[in-house]
C-alpha cells in the first residue's frame, strides 16, 4: 500500500530525508512543504557561500566537544551515517568534494549551490513533490495519521509526518505541535560579541592563533583563532564559545566579562616568555618587541593595558611591571556588550525537547508516525560542518525509519 508522507521544512535535513524515503519506497507519495520561498536557502548560504557540507572529525576527540546539545543523539546517528558514508554518497551524486587542512569539507567546485542543485535534481529525479511559499500552520492528530493545517487555508492529510524545519521560535512550535510535546527555549547559538572597549575594536582586522577565551564566573571556554573587528571579537574560538554559552549569554542578556589569554597557555609559560624577551632584549623598548605570534600593534595595546609607559625599557621592568604584563598576556578582561549574527548564518539553540523522542528512531513518543530531524530538535554545534552533518545524520536517521 501507498502511503502519504509530508515533510514540513525543505531545508538540508527534509530535503535529504525526502530523496531517502522516495529511493525505499518509490510508491509513498512525499511531499515537502517550504514556508519560504525558496528550498535550501541555508545551504545556498553556508560556509560563505561555499557549503562546508561536513567536517572529516580527525581533530575531534569527544562528540561533546562539537555538539554541545545532543551528543548522545548525534553518537546513534552518526552509527547509520558518518562523515565517511555522507562523503561517498554525494560523490556518487557526482560531487567531487575537498578536506581542507582545517578538516572542514567542502565541493571541489567551491560553490554552494552545486549542492543545492545536487538535492532539487535529485528529488525532482526520484517524484518528490516541492511545495514553496506552503506554511504548515498546525499538526493534528488524526486516527491512522495526521492533517496538517495549512497557512493559506485547506488541510493535507497523510500517514507520517517528519517536521525538519530549522530556526523556528518556541511559540510557533508550540502553535504548530501537540501540546503535550516539550519545547526547549530558542535562543541563537552561533554568533561574535560586541565588545565595550574601543582601543580593542581599533584592531579590527587582527588575527591571532591559538587563543583560549572564557567568560568570567563561569565555566565556558573555548580554544582557537581570534579575529578582531571594528564590533567586538569573531572568528572560531568566538563562534565556539557562542556556542558552548548560548543558553547562559541569552540569560544575561549577552552582557558578561571576556576573559583573553593571548598566549592559550599557562602563567608559568607566559612568564618564561616574557623572561625570555628581556633577557634578549633588555636595552630595547617592551612595547617594540613583541612576540612573533603577536603582532606590533596588538602588544602595544596589550602593554598599555598592563601599565607600561611606551618609554619603558625591559631592564628597567622590574618584577611588578613583569607581573602586571604576565597577568594581561593571560587573562586580559573585556566588557561584552551584545551579540552579532555571523554573517548570513545562524544556528538555534533550543527546539523539541530530546525527551520527547526515541533517540534510536527520531520518533515521537506520545504520537507515533510524528517524526523529527535536523534544528528542530534541541541540537546544535559549533561551526565547521557540524551542524549540516546533524542535518544529514539525523535526516537520514528518520527516513530510514519512515
């Protein structure tokens, strides 16, 4: 028998799904309902435009590390569809596909849109029904399936439903879910700060490796290229602790203490550095020697923040002055004023509560045959290709179980 399946969100996740299900089962009739008015307009965007498509893991040494919400998720999807597995099958799509030397994947081609391509050829290929400019305004619960109540007026009823549409706020997932289905407050999880100090902010521009950041009180931090701009501070170790403190920044209002160790190491290593600069340069200025992963301009701030006149020689600092600029080297503290979304990307934190699911299947467990994937679930990551592999996993993970 035939059945009807209705994909709500033709993002990477549904899109995936939607091929999936039509391979297995060519006689289910499926059709993908998109709010908006194009499908994959995510991907059409992500990794600049480039689609960082997945990450080859090499680096990770733990799930938790990349997915701060839905580890243990991510560990049972990923058992059905791997970075590896992902690779093989849109190479055989005709995809050549590159890792870089920072382990993010992407096309050979560099662009994005051959992958959006890639998925609208395919699901037209294998009768995929796509329906833009579609809003699915309520999910009801039906006897044998369910009626999904459209924006623009009439009902659809089908068998099975898979509710991948990412981004959505907790009020209109409550508005478009049974109301017995727990849902985790929304909030963004991949974004730089805005930065209350002008003297920093007047290094735009400046890129630093190896950075450890962490916000003051609390135990988030995070490790990696800083870069600074004429807002604040971005780059991965930003995005990486916008990511592991989404919940916490949005409490405070994304108002808190930065603290920067520009070394990424100890006090003892900071200080056997900076021995090692005066004993080299003991008739030189401190602020015009600087060290090579730090540029000139960057240590002069960092100098002037420790107290040290521009006229100060290294012999004449003496063990306050090196304490002082040992202290700034590696816990130099800054006023986060406000978020900034990280470029035309943004990743939520937040969505159907893991609870509510049968990790094993994706499947609802008050309401059999309702399915979900993708960032409509309370699953996130840090950027690097992580968040379209949970598309792709967790996509995959549904289908096979629809």
């Amino acid at each position: 028998m035939s059945r009807r399946i209705a994909i709500i969100g033709a993002g990477a996740s549904g899109c995936f799904a939607s091929i999936l299900i039509r391979r297995a089962h060519p006689e289910d009739d499926v059709v993908v309902f998109e709010a908006g008015r194009n499908a994959l307009a995510k991907v059409a965007v992500t990794g600049g435009g480039r689609c960082n498509l997945t990450n080859s893991f090499e680096a990770v040494s733990s799930l938790k590390e990349v997915y701060p919400r839905g580890e243990q998720l991510m560990k049972r999807c990923l058992r059905r569809l791997d970075q590896r597995a992902l690779m093989r099958w849109f190479e055989k799509e005709g995809v050549r596909l590159t890792v870089q030397s920072d382990h993010c994947v992407f096309p050979v081609s560099q662009d994005a849109m051959q992958i959006v391509r890639t998925l609208l050829n395919l699901m037209r290929r294998e009768g995929v029904e796509l329906r833009t400019e579609s809003r699915v305004s309520a999910i009801r619960e039906l006897e044998g399936g369910f009626s999904l109540e459209l924006a623009a007026g009439g009902c659809f009823r089908c068998d099975r439903v898979l509710l991948s549409a990412g981004g959505c706020s907790k009020k209109s997932l409550e508005a478009l879910l049974p109301g017995d289905i727990a849902i985790e407050d929304t909030v963004p999880s991949l974004f730089t700060l805005n930065i209350g100090d002008e003297s920093l902010r007047s290094l735009m521009g400046t890129v630093v490796d190896d950075v450890e950041l962490s916000l003051a009180g609390t135990g988030f931090s995070s490790r990696g290229t800083l870069l600074l701009t004429d807002w604040g501070v971005s780059g991965p170790a930003t995005l990486k602790l916008s990511s592991y403190a989404a919940r916490h920044l949005a409490q405070c209002g994304y108002k808190a203490s930065l603290n920067v160790n520009w070394t990424g190491a100890g006090q003892e290593q900071a200080r056997q550095l900076v021995e090692e600069l005066r004993s080299l340069n003991s008739k030189k200025l401190v602020c015009g020697t600087h060290p090579d992963f730090l540029t000139d301009r960057l240590f002069r701030h960092i100098c002037k923040r420790a107290g040290i006149a521009p006229q100060r020689r290294w012999a004449e600092l003496g063990s306050k002055g090196m304490n002082r600029l040992c202290q700034t080297l590696c816990c130099d503290t800054y006023p986060v004023t406000g978020r900034s979304r990280f470029k035309e990307e943004f990743v939520t934190c937040g969505g159907v509560s893991l609870s509510e699911i049968n990790l094993n299947t994706l499947e609802s467990r008050k309401h059999p045959g309702l399915f979900f994937s993708g960032e409509v679930l309370d699953l996130d990551a840090i950027t690097g290709g992580f968040n379209l592999q949970a598309a792709w996993s967790t996509g995959f993970s549904a289908a096979e179980n629809i």
